[in-house]
C-alpha cells in the first residue's frame, strides 16, 4: 500500500486536514467475491463542519447552509464502497469529500445584469415572424 496523497485541497491554500477527519471501516457489500467477506474495505468518512477550524468563518457557514440536508449534528459523512481495496476506497471518499465541500463553499454566482434588447433587433424579429406566418398561411389553399 502506497501513502495517501497529500492533505486534500479544497480551494486555493485551504485543505482538509488529517486531524479532524474521522474514519470507519467496515465489510463493503460491494464487488470482490469471497475477499470481500474477508476484509472490511467499504470507508465511512467523517468530517466535523460545525466544529472545524480550518475553513474559514464565511466558507463554513456557507458550507453548514448549503450542506444542511446531509449534515448530522453537524458532520458530514461520505461512503466509498466501489473498490476492493480499502486504499481505493479512502482514496475516493477523501476525493468525494474535498468536491462536495468545494462545491458547498465556493462564492454565489454574480447577479444576473439586466439589459435591453435593441429596437432593431427586435423589429427584425417580428418581422421575420410575420414573413414566415404569411409564408405558412399560403401553403394551406382551401380552394379543392
């Protein structure tokens, strides 16, 4: 087994760190045939939001708001079971983990700006709707 790779990043110099995740392992239900009955390969990943102090004050309440659904009592907990191995596995849930907070954490997107269509465009337009009205009223003659 190799070393995991590094802190995860989440965005810019901000990672989660290894202290405050909480792992549990436990017999995956997921593909390995008769390994999988031997070896507790499936990952619980837990991370403590509401208690953290590595995210900053705006991005954790960001995080608790937008996260509320998943959270319980305040931790968020990812699953990885796809893998055989449980190196895999931790890989992945520290993966999903790091995306789901980057996801919660990032910036509201900036207010739409409302502008004006101009008039001559929007002259075009209907004329160009009238034009294909008289085009479609022609193809039906009722004269049989």
């Amino acid at each position: 087994m190799g070393v995991m790779s590094g802190p995860y990043v989440i965005r810019g110099s901000v990672s989660l760190p290894e202290a405050e995740l909480m792992w549990r392992f436990s017999r995956s239900s997921g593909p390995g045939g008769q390994h999988v009955n031997t070896s507790d390969s499936q990952v619980e990943l837990r991370f403590d939001l509401a208690a953290t102090e590595s995210l900053p004050e705006v991005w954790k309440e960001r995080a608790l708001q937008r996260l509320d659904n998943r959270l319980v009592g305040g931790v968020l907990s990812v699953r990885a079971s796809e893998h055989r191995s449980q190196w895999r596995n931790r890989e992945t849930a520290l993966v999903r983990l790091a995306s789901l907070l980057a996801e919660a954490t990032a910036p509201p997107p900036r207010p739409r700006r409302k502008t004006r269509i101009p008039r001559g465009i929007n002259e075009r337009r209907l004329r160009e709707k009238k034009q294909r009205g008289e085009t479609k009223r022609g193809r039906s003659s009722r004269d049989w």
